[in-house]
C-alpha cells in the first residue's frame, strides 16, 4: 500500500469516526490525551522494534503518525481510536507488533457483548457457516452467508480482515485470524444489534433467511454443547492402506505441552519407533493452526525428519540491547536486558546482531534414527512463528512437500521472542513491541511481504464444512495410495 493510499484511508477513518456512535462501554477519549498516547506509540517503536522501517522510511513513517495524530480533533471511542492507528501497524507490516484491548474492554468482549453466534469459514467461493454457537442448529452447515443485516458478507469480510496487523500483505494470516475471532470482530467493526437477520443459500441451493438472536460470550460457553474430551496437542496414526504416519502437531509450544501432560523428546522418540516398526514409507505433517514462540521447537521436530545436518536461521537481529529507564507504562523483559549487550554486536543502521559463532546459528545434525521417507507437511495461514519455521527447513532443504496455505510467518524475516508491552495511559491500549527478528536460513521463492508458500495449493470446501470431513488430508492420503 503506498503511503499517498495510507493517508487517504487515515482520513476516510477519521472522518468516519465523527459520525459513529461510541462503542467500549460508550466512553469518550478527549483528542489531547489520544494525541499523547500516539506519540508513546512512535517512540517505542523507534526505539526498540527490530525492524521499524521494513515497508516505509522513518521519515515516511512519522509523517504518516503525524497525520493520524493530527486527524484527531473529536473524542473518539476505544473502538474508533484503535482504528485510526491501525494504519501505523499496517505500515509496519509486522503482525507480532500491534494494539491490544484495554483489560476491561476485553474482558466485556469476552463475557458481557452481545455477540453474532455464528462461527464463519471463508474459502474461494464466499463465507460459509461452519458452526453455530448457541447449541442448535437454525441454519444448515455449510450454508454461504450472503448477508447479515442487509450487509454484503463481502463487504463485512473486508471490513474485518482491515482490522488485522498481517506479516506484509498476507492475506492468509488475515482470514484464519477473522474466522477465529469473527464475533468480537463484528461487533467491534461492523455493528452492536440484538438480533441478526442472515441471508444465506444453503448445500442443496435453496435460498433461505433466518433470524439470529445476540448472546453473550458467557451465555455461548454455558450453553455450547460439550464436544467430548479434548485432543492432544501432538498425536499420531497410522494408514496401514498407504504406509503413511500421520502426525498432527496444533502447536510447538513447550508450555501447552507440558500443561497436557506430553514431551516433545518422547513423543518423537515413540514415533520414530512406531514409524520403523510399521516400515512407514511416508510420512503426513499437519502444521495446521499451529504456533510457538521457541524455535529450538521446531530444530527439535525437525531433526526428527532431517536427511543431513541443516541450519535453521542464518540471522538475528535485535536494536533494544539496553534496558530503557523504567516507565510505569512499560512492562521490559528484563531476563532479555540482563545478557543482550553480549550477545549481540553493532550493525549498520542501530541494529545489532548474532556473531557468527553463535550456537543459534551453526547447523545441526538429524536425530539418530530420523525419518528418511517420504514428507508431506500441511500448513495454513495460522501456521506461525516456529512452525513456520518448521515448514521453511522442510521446503529449503528439500525434505518434503508443502501442502495448503503460504504461512502466517514472513518467509523472508519475521519477528517474535521477548517483547515490549506497553500500556497507554489514557487510552488503557496496550501495545506490543516485539524485540528479536529472525532471519530464516535459505531463501523462499514468493514475494517478500509474504510468508512460505506451499509446492501444492489446498483449500477447504464448502463440501466438507456440510459433513465436517478434512478434505486435503483425504486427498493427500488418495494421491500417496495412487503413487505407491
């Protein structure tokens, strides 16, 4: 987006904002307190993002604060507030680096609004429901939803996924991300109502109308109905038909597997094990939905499958080595602060980074044992921060074939580990200032404001949202029957 396009959706915001109702509780933010919290904003942001002008030139950048900054002359709510500095995170281009609810306001979301209970997928052909949250079923699965309120289900998609700080320009992230969070989404973005009237066309192409009533998130947890006992984060089967071990893994991070009681050591020992002993020739990696912070996760998993010793980030860079003097309004990682300044040297341009020597970024040999079959990983959007780079190494080191969605994580650099968190005083926004960026080893094909992409493009389908079968894993166990 150029800078000239930013300005002009700042003021479209803006002038947008004097003519909506309040919403977050209905309170006014006066200008003068909003234009000292978009000033604590900047400054973070210069001082301690690692890569602050990725997309756009420092001095493009704060000429683009400066006219957000000045476009505020009216009280605004939380709500108009938080989208009049959405183009800053846009510029940055860095979703690690955004702006969180105040506490109270996120806590009314989660409990108090009246929300849409409808949980949306969106696939090429429109948005589908993929489920309703109220415990029954007024509209058949499946269903494309045409419009709510008399609202173009496009226009409403746009109007949200606007609302998410993506890596670059991907889009992907954007839309797994709106699906998560869809009816907090709406009724933040679009609008505040009691009841919802849903135009949709459903499976068999009947055109249908039905009206949906608003319920609170604490309503929709008492009245879901229970789903059986939660899976595992990591788990295993085997498809005797087509000798492949299927490994699903919903997340790298090492505490949501210690709180489900798994290790990542010995579940990839037992699968290693399970593997030769069935003589698996092929094995399925489903990274879907998956994230984590820690990267020695996915050096972990993937010396499991490594064919040769292999390197999982060629850089790291940091431009915060030093703790800054202490702000009530700053939360510091000072675990990070106590060790930074040597561990990082002096770059060019304020930035500092890794010595060559440094253990993170030498290579590392494949587990005794490792897989040396055939490899498929499975990814989407929402395949981030460490399994993402999981997926790099296995498609830059020609492990294995990627299947899906590009990743949510930029291919060419993204950033993550200890962070900033800093809490304006007026607004009572809380924005989050990652400190580390993480240059992967190799090189990924696609643009560079995107993230990894897949050798083999796969997308749900409304089909399967009627029935609620998977069908890129059903078609990826066909294709490797048919190649055996």
């Amino acid at each position: 987006m150029s800078l000239r396009s930013i300005f002009f959706f700042v003021l479209l915001v803006c002038a947008t904002a004097l003519f909506s109702q309040p919403n977050g509780h209905g309170q006014f933010l006066y200008p003068e307190r909003l234009h000292a919290d978009v000033e604590l904003l900047r400054s973070a942001i210069h001082e301690a993002h690692p890569d602050p002008y990725r997309y756009h030139t420092r001095l493009e950048l704060d000429e683009l604060v400066n006219a957000i900054s000045d476009s505020m002359v009216v009280p605004m709510s939380i709500v108009e507030f938080q989208q009049a500095i959405q183009p800053i995170f846009n510029a940055l281009g860095d979703s690690h680096c955004y702006a969180e609810w105040p506490l109270d306001y996120a806590q009314y979301l989660r409990t108090q609004a009246l929300l849409l209970p409808l949980k949306v997928r969106f696939i090429s052909e429109g948005s589908f429901l993929e489920d309703e949250l109220k415990g029954f079923r007024s509209i058949p699965l499946g269903s494309r939803i045409t419009a709510i309120n008399g609202r173009s289900a496009d226009d409403i998609k746009e109007r949200l996924l606007a609302s998410v700080t993506t890596d670059g320009a991907n889009r992907s992230y954007a839309e797994r991300k709106v699906e998560q969070e869809f009816p907090q989404l709406y009724h933040c973005f679009i609008e505040q109502v009691a009841s919802f009237q849903i135009d949709f066309v459903a499976p068999d192409k009947t055109i249908g109308k039905k009206q949906i009533f608003a319920m609170s998130g604490s309503d929709i947890e008492r009245t879901r109905k229970p789903s059986g006992s939660s899976l595992l984060p990591w788990g295993a089967t085997w498809d005797a038909e087509s000798g492949t071990m299927i490994v699903t893994m919903r997340t790298l991070d090492p505490d949501s597997l210690a709180r489900a009681g798994q290790r990542a050591e010995r579940f990839l020992q037992q699968l290693l094990a399970e593997a030769a002993s069935n003589k698996a020739r092929t094995m399925i990696l489903d990274l879907r939905g998956a994230g984590g912070r820690d990267l020695g996760m996915a050096e972990m998993v993937f010396s499991a499958f490594a064919k040769q010793p292999y390197q999982m980030l060629s850089d790291m860079q940091v431009r915060s080595i030093e703790a800054p003097e202490e702000r009530s309004s700053h939360t510091l990682p000072t675990e990070f602060y106590a060790s930074a300044d040597t561990r990082f040297l002096p770059n060019a341009m304020g930035a500092y980074r890794l010595p060559p020597s440094d253990p993170r970024l030498a290579y590392f040999d494949p587990l005794d044992g490792a897989f040396l079959g055939k490899l498929y990983v499975i990814c989407d959007g929402m395949t981030r921060d460490a399994a993402a780079a999981l997926v790099m190494m296995a498609r830059r080191n020609h492990r294995g074939r990627l299947v899906g969605e590009e990743t949510g994580s930029n291919a060419h650099g993204f950033t993550g580990g200890p962070e900033w968190i800093v809490t304006a005083p007026n607004s009572g926004m809380r924005f989050h200032i990652p400190l580390v960026k993480y240059i992967p080893a190799g090189r990924g094909d696609g643009p560079m404001d995107r993230g990894e992409q897949p050798h083999h493009q796969a997308y749900r389908s409304a089909w399967a949202l009627t029935n609620g079968s998977d069908p890129i894993m059903s078609s990826l166990l066909e294709m490797i029957r048919e190649l055996e």
